[in-house]
C-alpha cells in the first residue's frame, strides 16, 4: 500500500465515509469488520489516514474488562451508549489516549489497537516525537510499523484526545472511516484474547476478542500461538 505526505484534496466528507449501517451491528462483528478499513483525520488543510490492523471487542454486559460492564453509566462511558459510530475516548495512565468506536449493545464498543499509516506519515512521526511536555524537539526516526502500532501511539499520531469523546463518526468533519480498498476474508483474521486485562478474571482475559491482520507488521503483538494453529488448520484442510 502506497503512503504519501497528507496534502492531497480533502476527501468528500460525506461521499466516500462508511454510514451508521457499518456500525450498526453486534461488537463482535464490528470489530471484524473494521480490519482494513481507513480512519482519517483532517487536522488543519492536513489529511492523515491509517488502515485499520488491529482491535478488541469490548461488549459490556457481564465482559469485566469493559469500562461500561453491568451496564454502568458514568459521563465518561456515556459515548458507548449512544448511537453505533459514536466516538469513545478514554484517557490512560493519565497521559495518554485511547479510541473506541460504539457498537450496537448498551455500554459496547471496540477499541482501535493499531493502523498501517497511508497518508501523512512524516506529520504522525512529528507528532509522536513532540508529544509531552518532557519531550525532546528532535524528530525521531519511527520505522512505519513503529508509528502506530498500539492504541495510545496511533491516538497520538492522529491528534485524537477527548475532545473527540461523543462525537459521531458518521457526521464529524475532523474524523471519519472510508472502506478499505478490497474486503478482508476470513482467513486472514487471528481472533485471540485481548491484552492487559488480567484483572478481569481468567473467563474473560481468555476470550478471542482481539483481531489482527495476519502478516501485517503494524501490529502492536502477535500471537503466535493462535498463528500457528490457523497455520495447522490450513495444512490439515489442504492434506
């Protein structure tokens, strides 16, 4: 995929961006569908655009792991219980971003984990040298796979805070998804546990709500494990 330098025409706001039907569906199957997708953010007469690599499912109802579990509305998740397509952004370890995307189902949304950069990649690498108030004014030498790799590096990359929290997807003029350029099957899909939630009990820490792209060196971790299991499944299929 090519990736160039973001100062191309600004893509129709409404003509080209996936609806509320995209969203509109269990978050489960929201979390498939969006691998291969493109998040774009319009940021001044700058465009930035990422594929969508990685993310995790969290369906709320009894998932511990999900800030909005048991139904729990606070106005911070309150995003999560509006409308498919609605912006969610939480901070973390209080510096830094993540961004979700609510799907049907109170309280669900999915997490964008990491994006393959396509479009404004210098302006991402900027902004994730020059983030922080410690940070050095020297531009660093990100490697592409290095820039958004994980969901709080992609949200610096893209210049997406809470101030983004509860916006809609569907309507914004600052940040949208386009279809990808070809659909994504099945087979290249590794569905397998989330990271970090160990705190939600064994049950839940187990369940393959974490889906990445095989192959794509933009993900933030593989599972190899999971990885060579599709690999034996193909073999036997074959055999």
């Amino acid at each position: 995929m090519s990736h160039t330098d973001g100062n191309e025409e600004l893509s129709p706001h409404f003509l080209n961006r996936l609806g509320r039907e995209f969203f509109d569906v269990p978050c489960l199957q929201l979390a498939k569908s969006l691998l291969g997708q493109i998040l774009v953010r319009r940021e001044n007469e700058l465009t930035l655009k990422g594929r969508i690599v990685e993310t995790e499912a969290y369906i709320a109802g009894e998932d511990i792991a999900s800030h909005s579990h048991h139904g729990k509305i606070t106005e911070r998740t309150a995003p999560t219980f509006m409308d498919p397509g609605t912006i969610y952004v939480t901070r973390v370890y209080g510096m830094y971003h993540v961004f979700n995307i609510s799907s049907q189902g109170d309280g669900a949304c999915v997490l964008l984990r990491s994006l393959e950069p396509i479009s404004g990649l210098e302006e991402m690498k900027k902004k994730r040298s020059f983030f922080g108030k410690g940070a050095k004014k020297q531009l660093k030498s990100y490697r592409l796979h290095e820039v958004c790799n994980g969901p709080s590096k992609l949200a610096i990359a893209f210049a997406i805070d809470t101030k983004f929290s509860g916006d809609d997807l569907v309507k914004s003029s600052e940040l949208w998804l386009e279809p990808g350029p070809e659909k994504v099957k099945d087979e290249e899909i590794v569905e397998c546990p989330r990271i970090g939630i160990d705190f939600a009990g064994q049950v839940w820490a187990s369940k393959p709500f974490r889906y990445y792209l095989i192959g794509n060196t933009c993900v933030s971790k593989r599972n190899k494990h999971v990885e060579e299991q599709m690999k034996a499944a193909i073999t036997e299929d074959v055999e």
